[in-house]
C-alpha cells in the first residue's frame, strides 16, 4: 500500500494531448476504480511467491516455472533497443489463451495479476496488465503507460488496450494484433477511460 500511495505523486504528463484522436480529461479519484487498485496490491503481494508446485509450466496453478519463464523473458528483452521491447512484450502475452473471465473464475470481470494469466490465460484487460508490469520491470516509466478501454467500432464489443507513451508518439500493445501500431493508425476504437497507477482520464470526442 505503500508503494501505491508513492506513486500517487508520480507527475502524469508524458501523453500526447490526444489518444486516437479524442481529447483526454485527467480525474483525480483512483479509488473509483477499486479493483484496479486491488491489482496493484496483488502484484506487488503475489507476483514474486512460488505456487504450491513446483514447476510444470502446462499447470493450470500459477507455479515457479511460469514466473521463472517471464524472469528469463524480462532478462532477455532487457538487452533489446526499446521498439524490439515493445514487439516481444507484445508477442509474449499475445501467446497466452484467451479465456473468458466466467470461465476462469467464475465471475463476468476479473482483472488478473501475471501469476495467474501467466497460468491460466485471461481476456483483453488481463494481457494489458501482463504487458504494463512487464514493461515496468524492464523500467519504463508509469507515467508512460496506460490501460485503455476502447469501444471497438468493428465489432461492437469492449475492448482494452496497452496505450505507451514514446516522444510525440503514442504506440499500442493489442491482443488482437501482432504488430505495435500508433494510435493514428488504429480507426476503429473509441477511447472511454484510460488508467495508470497513480490516476486516469475521461476521453471525449475533439473540438
């Protein structure tokens, strides 16, 4: 709780003014979303302890070789220039299943820390959380990364989506795509909120 309440101060401006070309309105009220909140506390709780087995990365139970699996990835895209970063951490998430939380869980939405999509697959939020903290250990800074729900105007369905800051840039990390697109080049979502560690913002239409 600590370390949350810490990031609270961190300065949240590394955004272009517009993400997929809708304005962007800051909030102040984090707790208005408590089971981000209760990811976070989750991550840093859980994510660094072994499950009760001790290592079948084909296990169903969040075990030591799937943490050693992510240890050894994070290492390995370490040494790589940040756009290679980006692609891997997009690519590796992107190789878990896609399961519905109902399935899961047992419950319509739950949002999953590593240690368990890493075991169990997830839906789209689950791999935005996956690729955030992996992209926090490999120290890019939290101002610069973003969870993002979109409307999906394709499909007509909510999605979520990676959203990283880079200069003048903002680039995507998607489930459903392979590549590291721009926020220019992706049409067909709406943003409606996004969220970062320490605060989030409303999305509306431009002027």
């Amino acid at each position: 709780m600590y370390l949350i309440l810490c990031l609270a101060s961190v300065r949240a401006a590394a955004f272009p003014p517009e993400l997929f070309g809708y304005r962007q309105l800051p909030q102040e009220q984090i707790a208005d979303f408590p089971q981000w909140l209760r990811v976070l506390e989750r991550h840093l709780k859980d994510d660094l302890q072994d499950g009760p087995e001790a290592g079948d990365c084909a296990a169903k139970v969040f075990n030591r070789c799937h943490l050693a699996e992510w240890r050894r990835f994070l290492e390995q895209a370490r040494a790589l220039p940040a756009a290679e970063q980006l692609r891997a951490v997009n690519r590796f998430a992107n190789t878990r299943e896609y399961v519905l939380d109902i399935d899961n869980y047992g419950i319509e939405d739950y949002w999953a820390i590593p240690r368990e999509f890493l075991g169990n697959g997830g839906d789209c939020e689950d791999y935005v959380i996956t690729k955030l903290f992996s992209l926090l250990w490999l120290g890019y800074p939290p101002d610069e990364l973003r969870l993002v729900v979109v409307q999906d105007t394709n499909l007509r369905v909510p999605h979520a989506v990676l959203a990283v800051a880079r200069g003048r840039e903002t680039l995507i990390l998607d489930n459903q795509v392979q590549a590291v697109l721009t926020d220019r080049e992706v049409v067909h979502y709406v943003p409606v909120y996004s969220i970062n560690e320490s605060r989030w913002w409303i999305h509306l239409p431009p002027t």
